[in-house]
C-alpha cells in the first residue's frame, strides 16, 4: 500500500500489516521524490511519502519559530496516527528531520534510515575539516538566500541545483523547470536556516535506540561526506553503507539499492524490478 498524503486520518489501522515505511524527501522536492525507490519495493510494505513544510499544501506555521524540532512535530503527529512504531527513512533534508524525529520520539521509530543527511549543525563546532565544510555548505546557502531576496533572477538557484546535481546540470534544465526550481527558493532557504543552525549536543544522540543505517555516495559533497562519518561515530546502533559511484541523489540514481537498505533493514521483499536505464 503506497500513500502519499500527509493529511491522513485521525488513525490508521494498521494491524494486519508489517511496520509501515515513512520516507521524508529532501529540499527542493517532494515526497514523489520517492517514485523509483517505491516502485523496487515488495507489494507488502506499507509505505507514506509525506510532503514536509512548504512543498505540499501545507506551509510552515506562521506562529512558529524556524526550528528543525518544528518539521519534526509534523511529521511525528503523523506517525502517531498509524499507532505503531514506524521504519522512518531520510534523504537530505528529510534525513535531518528523521534524525530529529527519532532523536525525539525514540519509541516510534522501530528503524532508521538516513541517506546523505545534512545536520549540517554538526559540522559547526567541529574540528578544522568540519567547520571548513561548514564554511563551504555556508556559501551554497547564502547562494539560495540571495535566490529568496532576488525572485527576478532567472539563474538564481543554479549553484544550488549544481552543487548537489553536478555541474552543467541547470543548463540542460527546461525554462519552466529552472522557473519552478527558483521559485522553491524561499522554503529552501529556510531549510538551509534549520539545518545549519540547530542547537542539539552530539552527546544528546546517546539516548537513541533504533538501528540506524547511514548511506552516503563517495562522490557527494565533502558536508555530506562528513555529516555520514560523524553520524556513524555519534549514533549507538549504526552502520555505514558507502556506494562508489554515487553522489548525492541516491533515491534518483541508486533506486533499487535504496530499496534494497530500506528492505534489509524492514523484512520486505524487494520487487524483482530493477531501475530503469
């Protein structure tokens, strides 16, 4: 059963079936982001791609302050309503708010899964080779921010979208895509501001119980890079998956492998159906 909503009912009975999947996307997307890796899953898991703030109909609260702990509010009040611990999984952005989520809220969440996770917070007070990847994602989200200040600007996200995607890529981008892709730009920004700004002691994630499972691609961002190894160190129940040939877009690039972790780590079965091209 694959849904996609986050506006779900009060509860969801899922007591005839295994431990639901929840995957949270990354910035600048959605939860079809989730599309390929899905479609390589088994018919048996019970899988919710949620929109997080600002990509679906829902925005942030106007009321609340721009905090990791506020997306990760949302997303456990929808885990709360499926009334059983959850097999949560996160790309980027959404790997920061599961990390949050199952730093949290440790009793619902049976698994996690954070793919190429940007807690971008825990490069600041690091060693020099942090902090001078913090400097250098700190660059990509002044590039947003000045996207967010300046809508007019038709290449506004372009070091954003080639940072992460490979040089070259804006150019091969369509108008209307580049349109929506700079239009994104304000809730990127906030991304950007809760992620690299969070207030939570490596030390805190001692309390953390569920086995985690840390996947990132060798050829990513040297942030990306150094946020896998420091979650490794930090998270009690964790292990490290390193694919080769990946970069940052694993969920795009690797589908069926993606779908083979989160598999592995929630007892589905993996389709037969291998990722196209």
């Amino acid at each position: 059963m694959f849904i996609s909503s986050a506006n779900l009912p009060a509860k969801i009975n899922t007591s005839r079936a295994s431990a639901p999947i929840v995957l949270l996307h990354s910035s600048g997307t959605s939860g079809r982001q989730w599309r390929k890796v899905t479609q390589n899953l088994g018919a048996g898991c019970r899988i919710f791609t949620p929109d997080l703030f600002g990509y679906g109909s829902r925005d942030w609260p106007a009321d609340a302050p721009q905090k990791l702990a506020v997306e990760a509010q949302n997303i456990t009040r929808m885990i709360q309503k499926l009334d059983r611990p959850v097999h949560l999984v996160g790309h980027s952005y959404g790997g920061a708010v599961a990390l949050r989520v199952a730093l949290e809220e440790t009793r619902l969440v049976r698994s996690l899964t954070l793919i190429e996770s940007v807690a971008f917070y825990l490069l600041r007070d690091g060693n020099e080779e942090d902090r001078s990847a913090f400097r250098e994602i700190s660059d990509i989200a002044d590039s947003v921010h000045q996207a967010a200040a300046n809508p007019a600007d038709a290449n506004g996200m372009r070091s954003f979208v080639e940072y992460w995607n490979g040089e070259g890529v804006w150019r091969i981008l369509d108008v209307e895509k580049r349109r929506e892709i700079n239009e994104m730009a304000p809730v990127v920004a906030r991304n950007f501001l809760t992620t690299m700004w969070e207030n939570v002691p490596a030390t805190a994630f001692a309390r953390m119980t569920a086995p985690t499972v840390i996947v990132r691609g060798a050829q990513s961002t040297t942030p990306a890079i150094r946020i896998a190894s420091k979650l490794c160190d930090i998270l009690p129940k964790s292990s490290l998956i390193t694919y080769p040939d990946a970069g940052h877009m694993l969920p795009n690039s690797h589908p069926h492998q993606i779908a083979g972790v989160i598999s592995q780590m929630r007892g589905c079965a993996v389709s037969s159906r291998r990722k196209a091209g």
